[in-house]
C-alpha cells in the first residue's frame, strides 16, 4: 500500500511564480509555515514564542474545487525545503479490513524517518473523507482508521521535536471531525478568484504561450467569471489548441498551395490547374 502513496521529496514542480491571484494568501502562509520552518532555531529558543510547538503544525486549507489548494501546499513544500508527503486517500477503499490502519501507521512512520533529514508536510487531500465527523453509522473501518489516524498525530504533537507539518484540503471543512478541526488552527479558506484574481491567473498560465498582440486580458478576465483556477485552466487549454489548429489548417493550405499534392494536381481529383 505504502508504494501506491505519491512521496515527492525534490522534484515538486510548483512555485509561487506559478501561482496567481492569491498573493495575500502566500504572505500570510510565508510568515506563518515558511518562516517559522526556515527559522526554527529563534523559535525554539523563545519561550513565549512556544507556537509552533518545534514545527510541527496543524494547516487547514479550504474551498471549492480547483480554486489552488494543492498548488499552495506544493509551493509551500518548494519554498520551505520540506519534504512533501501526498497521502493518497482513495488507496483505502480498495483494502482489506485491518489493511488501512497499517497504511496510516506507515505514512506517519515515513513521514517520521524522513523528518530526521528535512521537515515534512504531510498532505492529505480530501481530509474530509478521511476525517469527517464521527458518525453512529460509521463503519468499524474507519472508526478504526480516524483512531489510528488521531493517535499516530497525537504522537507527533506531544513530542518536542517533531518537524512535520500536517496540512489537510477540503472542499467541505463544516464535515470534518471538530476533534480535527481542533488540530488544524492554521486555516485558509481559498474562494473563487474575483476578476482581478482571474486576471492574474490569465496572465501566469498564459505567460508562455505565443499570443497575438491585441489579445485583451481584461475582456478575458471577465469572460471567465465564475470560473476556479482550474477552470481557467481548461479554458486557455481549449482556446490555445483551437488557435493551434487554426494554425495548422492555415499552414497545410499554404503548403499545399506551394507544393500541390497528388489530390490537389491535375492527375488528381481535385480542381484541375490552368495550362
Ligand atoms: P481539488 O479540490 O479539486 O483538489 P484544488 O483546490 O486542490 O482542487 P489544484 O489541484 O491546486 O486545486 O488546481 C488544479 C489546477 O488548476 C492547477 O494545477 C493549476 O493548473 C490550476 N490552478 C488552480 N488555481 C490556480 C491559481 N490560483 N493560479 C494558477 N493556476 C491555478
């Protein structure tokens, strides 16, 4: 089970650059994560400053779909150093009883073993699947698997020197167990991009791309209103491959112009050329 967990130590791909309109978010988590994991020694020196306990921290982060959650943990990961954990919970429908409680014990026990070299963030998409409220009708499964999932974290927070960050994502944070909730005090919830949030995020996706010069962002932030992030996403996608193709089709014609092609000559169906 451990191999089908996505373990990403040096080749996160995010960075902030990537990243558009959510600049107030990423001061707010490059002070309150970054900072304190760069510079742990003034932390752990201060009394006062007992948050966070060495580095290992609770971060919540919330909003509908596509809106940049997985993104931002990764780029927090890139920015900080840390090693970054995906902890793939779709893995445990498909166990056997008593097998999903083995997986949990052992991501915490990876994620342990590797703090030793860097500070960890342990991310955990969906969080509510996995850690929703506690409910008469769960099953014995995952009764068993939040237990596990609680002691192991318990573990992690009572000990001194921990340096692994738990970060959860979800679409749906009312769900989620309050004794979880409790032990994620660091919370961001990601909303849908207004349009100058989309004008940002036009522009960093589209940066790359080979664009007429007339092209108006303004017109296209607005034209993608009600959009996610990832929304935004698929519709340069779209739009650049139409673009593409139109390219294409131009450049076949032109080619076939010059060169006519056995269809297009006169031994050819196509339309016969003038002596
Ligand atoms: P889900 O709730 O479905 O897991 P999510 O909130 O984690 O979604 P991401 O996976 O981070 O969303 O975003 C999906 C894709 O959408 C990203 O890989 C990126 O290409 C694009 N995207 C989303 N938000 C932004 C943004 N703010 N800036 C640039 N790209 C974005």
């Amino acid at each position: 089970a451990v191999a089908t967990m996505a373990v990403v130590p040096s080749s996160i791909e995010v960075s902030w650059k990537d990243i558009g309109g959510l600049d107030k978010e990423i001061q707010t988590l490059r002070e309150t994560i970054i900072m304190p994991i760069i510079n742990s020694e003034i932390f752990s020196n201060s009394k006062l400053l007992s948050f966070p306990k060495a580095y290992c921290l609770g971060v919540l982060l919330s909003g509908p779909p596509g809106c940049g959650k997985t993104m931002m943990a990764k780029a927090i990961a890139k920015e900080s150093g840390c090693i970054f954990i995906n902890v793939d919970i779709s893995v445990l429908h498909d166990m056997y009883v008593g097998e999903s409680p083995k997986y949990v014990a052992a991501v915490f026990s990876l994620a342990e073993k590797l703090s030793c070299y860097s500070p960890v963030i342990l991310f955990i998409d969906e969080i509510d699947i996995l850690l929703g409220q506690r409910t008469q009708r769960d099953h014995e499964a995952s009764q068993q698997i939040k237990s596990v999932f609680m002691t192991n974290w318990d573990g992690l927070i009572s000990s001194k020197d921990s340096r692994i960050v738990v970060m959860g994502a979800t679409n749906l944070p009312e769900v989620l167990d309050a004794a979880v909730y409790r032990r994620l005090p660091v919370r961001f919830n990601l909303k849908l991009p207004n349009k100058t949030a989309r004008l940002h995020i036009l522009q960093v996706l589209l940066k790359e791309e080979d664009l007429d010069s007339d092209i108006d962002f303004l017109q296209l932030s607005l034209a993608t209103d009600g959009m996610s992030g990832s929304d935004i996403k698929e519709y340069c996608s779209q739009s650049c491959m139409v673009r593409y193709i139109e390219i294409f089709r131009e450049q076949s014609a032109a080619d076939s112009a010059t060169f006519p092609t056995a269809s297009s000559s006169s031994e050819g169906k196509g339309p016969a050329l003038p002596d």
